[in-house]
C-alpha cells in the first residue's frame, strides 16, 4: 500500500487527531472549473438525512455529546452508511457521527493540497478511521448535493468579499495562473456530479495522500487498524495531465520524550511505503488595519545568509524583474497594494524563514515609523501569505504589502516610501532587540499552535507531503536561529524578486 502514516503517541491526553491531506489543491482545478477542489473537499462532508453539514473550507463542526451516545452512533455507522445512496461519500453523515462523539471536524482547500481533519476521544479511533476509508471508498455525488454545495461555496465566495479579490488579482500577477482555492461563481455553476467525481478519482489517490493520527493512541495499533481499513484504496483513474511530484519519505512513529511532548526520535513504522492551521478561506480584511501575526509552521543554527544583489547608495537593491504596474483593484479606500515574491520554502528554507521574520519585524516597528513620518502615506501592513497563513503550503507564494495613500498622493510616491523602508533594512540589519521582539511573537505562536492535537495532526501530514522542515516541534528552532544579518538578507532578496503594484480604489463618496 502507498498510502504513508505518521503516527504521534502522547499519552494521557484522552484524545486523538486525524488529518488525512491530499496533494492536490486550488492549482489543480481544470481549465474553465476555478474552484473544483473546493467543491470536492465539501462532498466529502456529505449530509446525512435530518442533520446539518460542517463546511469543509472554513466552518468546524464542534459537539460535546457524551461519549456512550457518540461511541454507540459510530458502532452503528457502517450498517447506516452500507444502504445509503446518492449523499456523497457516506448518506449517514460524517458530521454528525463526529459531533455525537463529542468531537470536532473540518477542512482546508490550499493551492496545493486538501487536508480533512478530526479530533474525537482516543477509544472512537477505530470508528473515525473506518469512517474516513468509508468515505474515500464511496464517493459517488449525487446531482442535487452537487448543486447545493456549489451554492455554499458561492456564498463563501461572496462573503469573502473584496480581500478575497485582491490577493487572487495581486497573486495571479506575480505568478501567473495561480489563484487561491476558494473558486469562481462563474466557473463552478453547471459543474456535474460526473466531473467532482473525475476529479476525485483523478486527485484523491493513496499514493498522493498522508494520514496522520496524533494522541493517546499506540502505534502499532494504529498501523493495524489503517492496513484494515485502508488497504482497500487503491489507485483511482490516472491523473487528466501531469502530477507534481512529491517528495518520498517513510512513514514514521514519534514518540514523546517526556510529558512535556518534546519528541525524541523518528522511527520507521512497519506500514505504507511512500515518500499545519487555519482555513484559506477565511474572510480578508476590509481595511488596512494591520492582521495578527501569521499562521505557523520552521531553522537551526546556520551560518549567515548571503546575498550577491548589488546594493544602491540608498540601500535599495535594485531587481532584475521589471515591477509590474497592474489594473486599479476596488477596494474599501484609496491605496496601492503591492506583491513580492517570496522565497520558495522547497529550495531556500531558512531564506524564507527570515523573510516571515523581516515581515513580521516590518510590521510591528518599521511600518508603523513610516505612516508617522512618510506625508504620503496614514497606514500600511504586510503579511506574509494569504491571510497571513505563512508555510501554509510550499506553492508561490508572496508578501502583500497594502499601502494607504493621503487624498492627492501618487501610487508611485506611496510605493517609493514603502521601498525605502525595505532598503533601509537591506542596507542595515536590524537591532538585536528589535529582532528578538518579532521573532519572540512568532515562536509563542507556534508553541500555541504546537498545543493543538488537530494542528499537530495537520502539520506532520503536511510535512510529510510538502515540507519537511517545518514539522510542529521544528519551527521555532529556526525562527530563533535568525539573526539580524539573516534578516537584512531577506530584506534584499526581497527588494530583487519579481514585484507588482496595483493602485487600490475606494468607492466615491
């Protein structure tokens, strides 16, 4: 069997936390069907006659049932879902089964793949993994769940609104023919049951999936019980066009050290053979005010990074891409938003770690410098990925800087603004105080998220899948390892990547 399993022991806790995550995503939908992963990841939430339905791409379903009751609806699931016709993958209701165990459920569409997660009490493990199978094993949409879905997402897409719209433009100006996964209205009305399944055969395969289960569970167990209920998927159709590749890696068991969950070694478990947490499609903000710090998920000591981009008197370095000057985007008020390339987290780990860092570091104490003191300028914020979800996958990605313009100030003059705080940074590293403060807010975010048995789950699959580097445990190590030369670093290869720059216009008073 090629599907891989990374299994966590960490005794005590009471629970366990499925992901099962599947590479393939928004930059997988067909020409013409912008949002056809979308649309797939909720059929796999089907609704079950008389109850509601989680929404996959951003709504959990919680429930705190007692655990006799939950236990006794998931012995029975398999004789309800054996007769079931036409409701997906199982007629009974998966939600609701989860939310009668007294657990939670729900699921992410990135651009470049799909994870579906579960936390339940760690004795309805047995259950929830022949449910998952369940699922896979009996996809088949009918007509009526399709279009009903394609409305949910419809009104996911209106309610996502204009930051929604803005990143997909800013995104696929930088890199072509990339957008996120949320969809287009256009593109999924007439979408039929016939294509969701195609694509589900073409992209939900053992061999393009990771199954991670997290908590008070034993391995070897755990290994058993997935051979049994997994071992019938087998490969589905053959991909429409050519697959990415993904990485190998043999499944592994980790083991905590101590109470504290600190892991202390990667072992090779007996099964599979092939090589985190927050929705993409949450809503973006209407305004400028500046996001929370990013999603989580990885450097160790290193020497310094090193760049050859010559620099400017100014400290500006200049790019060897031309900044791309794209169409007025509407928008809540008048500014300018401006895209740069980040590093690819596959080839450059620590080179993008430290530019999550320089943004972050941007975005407590140099950006708020420049609105009190640039004319043209009375606001600005970065982030790093969509909606701040940095390492959220290993597709492009960039750095959206938003810029707000005083009435009668120019795009170009806001922009040179921007760029000179970014060249100041290139030009001169940051202090050590200043640098300890971002990185300190971004390790205690990864320490919180770390705490999370789904987030875990979600973060070792997709590690396994994507990125290696950016285990749970890992990330922080790295972010304390940069320095403030790392960061000056990050701050040039920033300025020489490829750019955009979209005028941003309010509606007329």
């Amino acid at each position: 069997m090629s599907l891989r399993l990374v299994t966590e022991e960490t005794p005590g806790r009471g629970l366990v936390a499925v992901a099962l995550t599947v590479g393939a995503g928004g930059d997988d939908d067909p020409p013409g069907r912008h949002g056809m992963a979308h649309l797939v990841e909720h059929l796999m939430f089907p609704r079950g006659e008389g109850h509601g339905d989680g929404d996959g791409a951003s709504d959990a379903a919680e429930a705190g049932a007692e655990e006799g009751a939950a236990q006794r609806a998931l012995d029975e699931a398999g004789g309800r879902a054996a007769g079931a016709e036409g409701a997906g993958a199982e007629g009974a209701g998966f939600v609701a089964l989860v939310q009668e165990a007294g657990g939670m459920c729900n699921a992410e569409t990135h651009r470049d793949h799909t994870v579906l997660h579960t936390v339940v009490p760690a004795d309805a493990l047995p259950d929830v993994l022949a449910l998952e199978a369940r699922r896979l094993l009996r996809f088949w949409p009918a007509p009526a769940t399709v279009r009903s879905e394609t409305a949910v997402i419809a009104e996911e897409i209106r309610a996502a609104g204009a930051g929604a719209r803005l990143w997909d433009t800013v995104l696929a100006a930088l890199h072509p023919g990339a957008r996120h996964a949320y969809g287009t209205t256009a593109e999924l009305t007439g979408v039929t049951a016939e294509e969701a399944e195609s694509f589900f055969r073409a992209h939900y395969r053992p061999e393009r999936a990771v199954l991670s289960v997290v908590g008070d569970v034993d391995a070897g167990r755990v290994a058993a019980l997935v051979e049994r209920e997994f071992g019938a998927w087998t490969p589905g159709l053959p991909a429409a066009g050519p697959s990415a590749t993904l990485p190998a890696a043999v499944p592994v068991t980790t083991r905590p050290a101590a109470a504290s969950g600190t892991l202390a070694s990667l072992t090779a478990s007996a099964f599979g053979r092939l090589a985190p947490l927050a929705p993409p499609a949450s809503r973006a903000p209407a305004s400028l005010t500046p996001p929370a710090s990013g999603t989580l998920a990885p450097l160790v000591a290193h020497a310094p990074l090193r760049s050859t981009a010559p620099r400017l008197p100014s400290g500006h370095v200049p790019s060897p891409h031309r900044p791309t000057l794209g169409a007025a985007i509407p928008y809540a008020r008048d500014g300018v938003a401006v895209g740069h390339a980040l590093a690819d987290p596959r080839g450059d780990f620590r080179l993008y770690v430290a530019q999550v860092v320089l943004c972050e570091l941007l975005r407590r104490s140099r950006l708020p410098h420049l609105v009190a003191t640039a004319p043209e300028v009375d606001a600005a914020t970065v982030q790093c990925g969509y909606q701040g979800q940095w390492l959220a996958s290993a597709a492009p990605d960039l750095a959206l800087v938003l810029l707000g313009r005083v009435p009668g100030a120019g795009t170009e003059e806001a922009v040179a603004r921007w760029l000179e705080a970014l060249g100041g940074l290139a030009a001169t590293p940051p202090g050590e105080t200043e640098l300890r403060r971002a990185a300190r807010v971004l390790r205690a975010g990864c320490h919180r998220q770390s705490d999370s048995l789904p987030a875990r789950a979600v973060t070792h699959a997709r590690a396994a899948l994507l990125l290696p580097h950016a285990t749970p445990d890992a990330l922080p190590a790295h972010l304390a390892a940069v320095t403030p030369a790392d960061v000056s670093t990050a701050a040039g290869a920033l300025l020489a990547a490829p750019r955009t720059v979209h005028p941003l216009e309010g509606a007329a008073a």
